[in-house]
C-alpha cells in the first residue's frame, strides 16, 4: 500500500491508502478528520470544503497522492486554539447555521474568498457554490460581509 | 379568530376531547357581525381541529414523562424525546427550562432522548408540532424542578419557600443567604418535601423566552465539531454502502462479481439485503468502488414502466371533475402539475449499528425512533427491550427522517456481517432511492360575481404519500375528536383535511384529495399538502383580483376571514413597499398562508429579464405564530420555508424516467445556490400571545404563491406547471 505524507491542520501526518483514495476518505476514516462533510462526492454540494496551500479545494474529488507534501487545513485547524477566527465569530453573530453540516464548508469557502479580496461584493459571494439545504443563504450574506468588516 | 376562542378551544379539548369543541368552537369563531360583504366560508375541518392538535391529543397521556435532572454543579439536563434536524428546537426548549428554572442558559444542556416506547405517541417529530405539544409540558417539568431546590432550601434555612428567590441558578434568603442548585440537587432528591403545587411563570414574567437568541450548539457547528451519525466513534464499526438497483424497488436477482469484489483493496464484506447489496469496506472510499464494480441481476421495480408524462396522465385522470354550474356564472377555471421533489437534506441517509446476538444498538437521525426501533427488532429477531436506539441530531430533514431507511439497513447488514457498520447513502442514491414529494395534479375551479366569490373548489390528486412511520397510529388515536364527517376519510384524506384549509371567505369552498397509490419512496415534505396545494390557491387568488379589477393586496384583505391576518397580511405590504416602481422584467408578488394557529404573509421582487434565469432579488416576510419562544430561531425557519419555495417554484424537481428519477446530484436537482437566493430578506415577527402556533413548515406555502406570482407579473406568463424552469439540462448517471 502506497505511503503518502502531508501536513493536516499544521501537523505532518503520514497514511497509508490507495494512490486514487479520495483525500475526504484518508481524512474522515484514516485520520479520524470529521469536519470535513460527505454530501455529493463528485464536487457539487462543497460541503467538504477545505484549503489546501491556502486556497479552497474540494477533498471528494482529490486523489490522496496529490496531497502528498502539501497543506491541507480542514474547518478544525482555523481557529487558533479557543479563539475563533473572524468569519467564524460572524457565523455565530448572524447565527448562520441550523442544521449546520454544510456550514464547515461555506466558513472555508468564505474564508477562502476573503484572502483573495478584502471587500466582496454581491457578485463575489454569489460565486460561492456550496449548497445549504437549510437556506440560510442570506445569513451567509450577512455574515460575509460582517466578517469583512471584522478583518478591515 | 380571537386568540381568546383559541385558547379556550385548546384548554377544552385537552381536557375533553372533541366534537362539542368543535362546533362550540365554531359558533364562537365564526359569528356574524363582522362588516366586509365576503360570503362566510363555514369553517374547515382544519379550522377546527388541526393534525397538530390531534398529535397533541394522542401524546397527552405520556406528555409529562419528560426527563430533568440537575448535577452537582449545578449543570441541567434535560432528555428531549424529540429530534433536532436543525429547526433550533433544542434551543426552544432549552430556553422554557432555563426560565422556569431561573438558571442561566448556557447551564443547559438538552439530549436527543433514546426510543421510549412507553412514551407511545409523545416521540414523534413533524407537523410543526414540537414546540406545541411542548411548551406547557416542558415548562411544567422545570417549574418542579424549581420548586424542589427551593423546598429544599427554605427545610434547610427553616425558612417558608415563598420568601425565597431565585437568581441564576441559586436560590436566595430573604436575610441573603445563598445555596446554588448544585449544593441544593441531593436534598432536593432526597428530601419528603411534602407535595408540592407547581405552577409554571406567568409569561408577562419571562426575561429569556421571547428574546432573540442564538443556537445553543452554534460554536460545535462552527468549528466542525459537532457529531452527525457518521462522525461518532463506534469501536470496530466499518464503512459501509448499499448497490441499488435500476429502478424503484427493483431487487437483487443474484451477484456475479462477488468474489472479485471481495479482493478489492479494503473490502471486507459483501451482504445481501432487500434493498440491494451492501459492501462493507476500511473506507467509505473503497466502499464506493467496491459497490461501483458489482455485477448485479435485478429484477423488477414496481414502477419500471412509468415516467413522468405517464404519471401525469394519471394523476390528471385521477383528479375529481369538478361541480357543474350554470352558465351564467363567471369563473376562474385552471389547472396545476407539481414536480416529484427530493428532501435533499445534506446529510444523506446514514446510521450505525451493532447488532450482537443478544442485543442491538443502533444510532441514526431519527424523528419516528420508536416505530424504528420495533421495525429494527423485528428485522434482526430481537425483543424490542433488547435494541437501544440512539437519536442523532441530523444535517438536515425536512420530512425525510420520519423514515428510518439507512438505520434498517444498517442493522440488517451489521447482523448478516457479525460486525458493527456505519452505513452511508450515496448521494445519487439519496435522491433517485430515497423519499420525495409525491408529484400532484391540480384542478381549481372559483365562481364569483357583483364582485363576490360565490364558490372555490379545488380538487387535488396525489401520488400516494407514505405515512407508516408512526403518525397514522397518533391520528387514529385521536379520531374520537376529529370533526364530524371525517369518521369515513381515509388516512392520507384525513392527514388532508387535517392540515389544508383556506383562510378566505370565498363563499362555498371545498378541498379534497384523491391519492394515486403507486409504490414509490414518498414522504412528507416540508408543509405535506399546503406548498403545492396552498401555493396554487395563492395563485388563483391573484387571478381573480384581476378578473375583479382589484390590487392583489387589496382583494386579499376583503377576502380575509380575520384582523390578525389582515395585521399580518397589511404589515407585509408596508414593509415590502407594496407597488412601487420596478424595471421591466421585474415584479412583485405576494402570497398568505395559515396554517397550526399561525399566520404569515410573504412578498418578494423578482428579476425575471430572464424568464429562463429568475431571481428572487429581495424579499419580505411577516408572521404571527402566536407566542414566540425564540424569534431568532424562527426567522430562520421562516428563510428556510422561502428558500424552499423558490427552489421548487422555479427550479428545482425530478423527472421520473422509467422507473427511476433522472436526477443524482445538487448540479441536477437545482436546489437553490447563494446566486438563486435574495440579497435582501427582511423578516418581520408580530408579537403574539397565547398558545404558540406552529412554524417548522408555515414560511412555504406563502412564499411559493408569491414567487410564483411575481414571476407571473414579471414575464406576463400563467405559469401551472412547476417548477416552471425544469428542463432535463444535464446528463443522468448512469443507472
């Protein structure tokens, strides 16, 4: 079985596992990862949602050997210790989730979009594809924006 | 109605069922005297006694056998036999204990109870009844978990228990000593205080229900650390995924790759079981593969022939005609199709179970766990003391988690493989093999003139929506207090007549369901009958305003049977700017809906420059539930309810192809995205008193009378089949 290591959450961690495992796989059943959320397994829903080298990715459709020395930072590593990272104060501001399985996914995902601009507009935040079955999408809205000003 | 006559109505039939109620009820309602011209609609049997009041009923006899207790530190725990699916109902009740206990809220804790069969009919979770059947019961447990730490304090200090306070979980002497809850639980266990009177808050004392306030699990949701089913750690329990055949139903004939199957990398298992055949592997991944790579022989579903055009066919022959009527008469005459929908939620079916030979358990998101729990044990040949069911807080439900699909199969496998499995849905099969609402046909029929509604009959036919998961068994329970002329109705009519009604005067109205009974995945979907079948009326509605040359609004508030719909309806038209000037290609719309004693208005603005890519672009909605535990919360819900409504309205449905729907996926069935979705929601809560009314499903109905309406307006267009944009605008996955 082929060996594959990279750094999860800012620590190397090392899994043995088929070179075409999808990434999701090798951190929810190997490496015991559980933010990250199963909802479609082909890049639809984005509930996986995560960063890898800093920038949204999706691990359902990532083959675990791609990862191989690289980043990967799940919804688990973006807080720093007991204190949460700004777009995460805004989702419990707005009160964004309710059933709340995709909202790991739309916190990275939004996270994501505020490392590549500091102002998003309507037009940026309505790029963001991740599905909430819920639809909370006007809390999201509301909570991106208030996050921008957070990090202003 | 008087809020008045409803809360004398709810005391009397808790206490004495039934039909005096409803007539006395009636009479009091429905008197004469008010002054708009409308011809009075008598009152429906949904008016007088709705299915949540019947759920209420059948669960009165186990309504207080609710668990609280207090540790030593003074922590609360309260066991909710209920399921949180993301409604914020554990946040509700969190909010009652700690009123009545005068404690703070974050010293709550609230656990999804296990099945309690001796519970009966008080653990069941749907027909926005939760917060109802709750509200007294809960707020009576914790009032006697106050009164006790109290008596124990005043035995202690030899002090009488009315000159004691309590602040923030500690109970305070006169003279300002103090003992917390904590110091005071064993004593309070232990101790003969005698019997004590127990008597919740006056309500106008409540300092938390009734303010907004945020999920008590929000931190665990935002940092990725709240368990769903598949997060738990059960020791030894291994991934597992279920091959399923071709169509609805099919079955597994024999498998030819077995074998090879068996050799994948990972795969430890392969299992037959009625509804295909199930590979447990190390990783769901491999899973996966291994259920991709079998060859299997199926045989036949029940619906292999039909699709959508053969289903409509019948649906629309199904459908009742309607009254003859005389020529003279005018009248709005039409007809409406509603799509299959999937339930969708994010979190597809899942469990784990462990099935020994002596004893079972089994976790899963489960709102009917103790009609689970006997299937389960009845399936792996256990006595039913034997099998614990876990409740899991779910991602997402929306009817779906009133069946128990996944945690059946999760034990039958786990049984047939000697090991504990956590089973997981794909999520092609969670949408083309797991429950959706049953396609409907509609035919309307209104008659009206000098500017008078003078009949609306509306006749709906249904593929058959499966019930079994426990609520037939509540509601035949309570069939002593439906109202006259239901003793016949069958179960699905009754469930009908139950839950629809109008809220209009518009002279003789009639509502009835005819069901097409094909065996298909069906369900409850979020507000049952009401979205497809409300939504319609709200669109017929409008039609006649025009054929009457009045203003939407205008005709609504002279056809309204009460002030407090109109308050609704009228604030909805304020805050939404009724009327005002918009692009071409834009609209508004406006849609009313009542339903379980609450009432709400919605208004939305469409940018249909497009007609092929509408967008709801801002939106307005009011509500009156009566009392409101959590305004928070129930914004949500009510967001929840028009995110829906735009989704089904404009885009989002099945198309059943031979036996099998067409979509597999979120890229398929086009549930909204953050681009369908308004930029603009505005959601306004009337303050009301009284009995809370109920929510879960109540936004849904309005707001699809209302995009639909405004897409209506925006394109000049009399959309009747919906979705209205539902072109098959993909390639299916392969079967």
């Amino acid at each position: 079985m082929p060996s594959h290591t990279f750094t999860v959450n800012g620590k190397s961690v090392t899994v043995d596992a088929p070179d075409d495992l999808p990434l999701l796989w090798a951190l929810r059943d190997l490496l015991d990862i559980r933010g990250p959320k199963y909802g479609c397994g082909i890049n639809v829903c984005k509930a996986c949602t995560s960063h890898l080298d800093g920038e949204a990715f999706n691990p359902c459709v990532l083959p675990v050997s791609e990862a191989s020395g690289r980043e990967v930072t799940t919804i688990e590593g973006l807080a720093d210790g007991d204190r949460l990272h700004p777009v995460q104060e805004a989702w419990l501001e707005q009160d964004v989730a309710q059933c709340g399985y995709c909202q790991p996914g739309q916190i990275m995902a939004a996270v994501a979009l505020l490392k590549r601009t500091r102002n998003p507009t309507d037009a940026d935040i309505d790029a963001i594809a991740n599905v909430c079955r819920c639809g909370t999408y006007f809390r999201i809205r509301e909570a991106i924006k208030s996050a921008a000003e957070r990090m202003a | 109605m008087t809020r008045h006559a409803r809360r004398r109505f709810l005391t009397y039939l808790v206490a004495a069922p039934a039909l005096a109620v409803a007539t006395r009820f009636g009479v009091e309602a429905y008197a004469p005297g008010s002054a708009d011209a409308a011809i009075p609609t008598p009152p429906a049997p949904a008016d007088l006694v709705d299915l949540g009041d019947l759920l209420i009923l059948a669960g009165k006899p186990t309504a207080d056998m609710l668990v609280l207790s207090v540790d030593e530190d003074g922590g609360v725990d309260f066991r909710l036999p209920r399921e949180e699916v993301g409604q914020g109902l554990t946040t509700a009740v969190a909010m009652l204990v700690a009123e009545e206990l005068d404690t703070p809220l974050d010293r709550v804790r609230v656990h999804l109870e296990d099945a309690r069969p001796e519970l009966l009919f008080n653990q069941l979770t749907g027909s926005s009844n939760a917060v109802r059947s709750l509200y007294d019961p809960v707020r009576r447990t914790a009032a006697a978990a106050r009164a006790r730490m109290v008596a124990a304090a005043a035995r202690q200090w030899g002090l009488k228990a009315s000159e004691l306070t309590v602040r923030a979980g500690v109970v305070v002497a006169p003279d300002g000593r103090t003992a917390s809850y904590g110091s005071l639980t064993t004593a309070a266990a232990t101790l003969d205080l005698g019997s004590l009177t127990v008597t919740p808050k006056k309500e106008s004392e409540h300092t938390l229900v009734g303010t907004p306030t945020s999920r008590i699990d929000a931190r665990a949701l935002v940092t990725g650390s709240h368990p769903y089913t598949l997060d738990l750690d059960v020791p030894g329990a291994k991934p597992c995924m279920v091959r399923r055949p071709p169509t609805i139903n099919g079955t597994v004939t024999s498998v030819g790759n077995e074998a090879a199957v068996r050799a994948m990398p990972g795969v430890v298992d392969v299992v037959v079981i009625d509804s295909g055949v199930a590979v447990v592997a190390e990783t769901f991944g491999q899973a996966l593969d291994g259920k991709n790579a079998l060859e299997v022989t199926w045989g036949g579903g029940t619906v292999d022939t039909l699709s959508d055009s053969d289903i409509r066919a019948r649906l629309k022959a199904a459908t009742p005609s309607l009254d003859l009527l005389g020529a003279l008469v005018r009248k709005v005459d039409t007809e409406f199709d509603f799509a299959f929908a999937s339930h969708a939620p994010l979190e597809t079916n899942s469990a784990v179970a462990d099935v020994r030979p002596d004893r079972a358990e089994i976790w899963s998101g489960l709102k009917s766990p103790i009609v689970a729990q006997a299937a389960i044990a009845q399936a792996v040949g256990l006595p039913v003391s034997k099998v614990t069911v876990h409740v899991m807080q779910s991602g997402g439900s929306f009817g779906r988690r009133l069946f128990y699909d996944a945690a059946l199969e999760a034990a039958v496998v786990s049984k047939k493989s000697g090991r504990p499995v956590r089973l997981m849905w794909s999520r092609i099969d969670d949408m083309r093999h797991g429950r959706m609402r049953p396609a409907t046909h509609h035919r309307v029929r209104a008659t009206y003139a000098a500017g008078q509604v003078l009949t609306f009959q509306h006749r709906v036919a249904a593929v058959e929506t499966d019930f079994r998961h426990g609520l037939g068994d509540a509601v035949t329970a309570a069939a002593a207090s439906l109202p006259t002329g239901l003793g016949n109705a069958t179960f699905a009519q009754t469930l009908f007549l139950t839950t629809v009604k109008s809220p209009y005067d518009f002279g003789v109205t009639t509502q009835t369901l005819t069901e097409v009974p094909l065996r298909m995945h069906t369900g409850s979907w979020r507000s049952v009958y009401s979205a497809n079948t409300r939504g319609a009326e709200e669109i017929v509605v409008d039609e006649l305003a025009a054929r009457l040359g009045k203003d939407p609004v205008d005709f609504r508030r002279s056809f309204l049977k009460t002030d407090r719909q109109r308050a609704v309806l009228d604030r909805a038209a304020t805050e939404g700017d009724w009327g005002r000037e918009l692009p071409d290609g834009w609209a508004q719309g406006i849609g009313f809906h009542e339903e379980y004693k609450s009432c709400t208005a919605c208004l939305v603005e469409i940018d249909a420059t497009d007609p092929k890519k509408p967008r709801v672009a801002r939106a307005v909605i009011v509500a009156d539930v009566g009392r409101v535990i959590n305004p928070r919360g129930l914004e949500a819900q009510l967001l929840g309810g028009l995110t829906d409504a735009i989704s089904t309205t404009l885009r989002a449905g099945l198309h059943i192809d031979k036996g099998l729907p067409l979509e597999g996926s979120y890229s398929q069935f086009h549930y909204a995205r953050q681009k369908d979705a308004p930029k603009d929601v505005r959601i306004h809560v009337i303050e009301g008193a009284g009995e809370p009314g109920g929510a879960g499903e109540l936004g849904v109905p309005a707001a699809v009378g209302a995009v639909a309406n405004a897409y209506a307006r925006a394109t000049g267009t009399k959309p009747r089949s919906f979705p209205v944009n539902f072109d098959v605008d993909f390639t299916p996955f392969p079967r």
